[in-house]
C-alpha cells in the first residue's frame, strides 16, 4: 500500500468517527440555543432529550443515531498533490473499516435485489464529489447522511416569472410536507439555478455551511434569515412536536441558469447534522478542522 493511500484511509476512518459519534461545535450551540429559547413545552422536551442524547454518546464514544447514513465525501485536492488515483480506493477501504470498528449500520443496499453489501460500499457509494484547487494538499469532509431527512430532500423546477416569491413558496411548503420526518430541527440546504442536477449537488453542499459563517453575499445572507424565519412560522418544531424551532438553519447557494428554467432544491438536514473535515498537507501532516482529536477513540492514526 502506498503511504497516501494509508494515511488517506487512517484519516477517512478517523473523519467517520468523529462524524458519527459528535456534532460540530456550531451545531451543538445552536442546538442548546434552541432549547433555552423553546417555548413550547413539548418542544422543549425533544430538545432535551436530543442535547442528553448528544452527551450521552461522546461520553461513550458510540454513534449519536442509529442511522449512520449513507457516506458521502466531498474531497477538494490540490492540482499539484501526488498519488490521486489511490484516494477513491483508500476511502472505500475506510468506509469498509470504518463500518466494522465503529461500527457503522449497513446501509448500502442494491436498489433492485435490496441485497445490502454490509459493508456501506456499493455502486457509486460512498459518494464522492470531487474539486480540484491550487496547491498540494488534500482536504476530506466526510457526510454521514441519516435516510429520514434525505427522504424528504425535494426539487422543484419553478417557472421563472415566479421569482423569489415562488422560491419562497416552495421552500415553506418542503417544510410543511416533511413535517416531522427529517428529524427537525433541521437545516435547509437551497441550492438555486444551474440545472436540475446542480441545484440539488449545491443544495447538499450546503448544508455542510456551518451554522455560524454567514453567506458572504448579504443579499443572499438576508434570505436565509427570511427562509429560516418562515420555516419556523410552520410551528413543527422539535421532532414535530410544535415549537419555535423547525429549522436551525438556511444555508443557499446557487448557478446561473437557462432563461427557461428555475430549479430550486431543497436539502433536508436532520438535527443529527453529521460532518467532520481534515487537512493532508504535501509533507503528511493532518490536521482535523472540525473535532479535536482524543487518544481513547481506538488506534487513531496520522
Ligand atoms: S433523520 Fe437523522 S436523526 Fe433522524 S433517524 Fe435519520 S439520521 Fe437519525
């Protein structure tokens, strides 16, 4: 094995656990704000029970939901890093690793036979989404994505004459019809224009925005305030028990598009917003961006 392709897959099991077991910090925060901000008592109870939850399972290092989701990557590498062709194989590998040692629920499955590979990989998964940069380093964010907010992650293909009012329609309506199914509170990932296809690529990637780094275009950081302000008007609140708080967040980002068309996608994120990222520069070093590492999560390497 080459010593990229270790390091690539120690570092992917690694980001598999962190993932699974705590929530980044800015999702853990807006999540306890909810709970002191909740008026409703019911609300007030799931968000509770979610915050012990959270607690519970990083003081026993397991994973904080059942549901450890299906494994997206999104891995941005540097035009002048060396080995690329062994990534896609080392996170395979990581991803079969990972689904023993933490372990991790089988959640690959054949979509015709429902025969599941046991191991979380299959055809296309774990997903990876590539980006080429600058430079010689290797980022890797690992998205554990939970079934119940994905099953109602939804697109529509808007007429443009609509605009922002139709935007906004469609996005408090996705609420609405997802009512408690995606765990809320949620974040809402709109990815807007480009093509069918891109909205909804843009729209996942969105909700791996932390919760605290605003949309560096205030036009668009506004109308995040307005989407997220409307979506909690719904009442669903936490875990569809009526509340304040629905959604904890809308993260947007967009293409230009057709003249004729206007997509809008709406990614659902559970309150199990799952993700974890690491630097590999040229020279080996890692460095973990999102969790601190401990030394009792198992044999943790690089
Ligand atoms: S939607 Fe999220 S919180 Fe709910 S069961 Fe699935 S992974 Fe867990």
């Amino acid at each position: 094995m080459l010593e990229i392709e270790r390091v690539v897959e120690d570092v992917a099991v690694n980001l598999l656990r962190f993932a699974v077991i705590e929530l980044p910090k800015d999702v853990k925060e807006a999540l306890q704000y909810a709970y002191r901000e909740e008026e409703s008592k019911a609300g007030r109870t799931q968000l509770r029970a979610i915050l012990d939850n959270i607690e519970l399972a990083e003081k026993m290092r397991v994973p904080l939901c059942q549901d450890t989701g299906v494994i997206n990557f999104y891995v941005r590498v540097g035009a002048q890093a060396k080995h690329l062709d062994e990534i896609e194989k080392a996170l395979q590998n990581a991803t079969k690793r990972a689904t023993k040692e933490i372990p991790l629920r089988p959640n690959a499955v054949d979509p015709f036979t429902q025969k599941n590979t046991q191991d979380n990989t299959g055809r296309f998964i774990p997903f990876i989404n590539w980006e080429i940069l600058s430079g010689d380093g290797i980022e890797i964010t690992v998205l554990p994505k939970g079934g119940g907010s994905e099953n109602v992650s939804t697109l529509g293909m808007l007429v443009p004459g609509e605009g922002l009012a139709g935007l906004k329609k469609f996005v408090v309506d996705a609420v609405i019809k997802a009512g408690s199914m995606p765990c809320p509170p949620t974040i809402l990932g709109i990815g807007v224009g480009g093509g069918a296809d891109i909205a909804m690529k843009l729209a996942k990637a969105a909700i791996l925005r932390p919760l605290n780094q605003p949309n560096l275009n205030p036009d668009l950081a506004r109308l995040e305030k307005v989407l997220c302000e409307a979506a909690n008007m719904t009442g669903i609140g936490p875990m569809g028990l009526g509340g304040r708080f629905t959604v904890l967040g809308v993260n947007i980002d967009y293409a230009h598009r057709h003249p004729a068309s206007y997509p809008v996608a709406v990614a659902f994120q559970c309150w199990a917003a799952r993700r974890a990222t690491a630097c590999i520069l040229s020279n080996g070093t890692v460095e973990y961006l999102t969790h601190k590492v401990r030394r009792d999560d198992g044999d943790l390497q690089a």
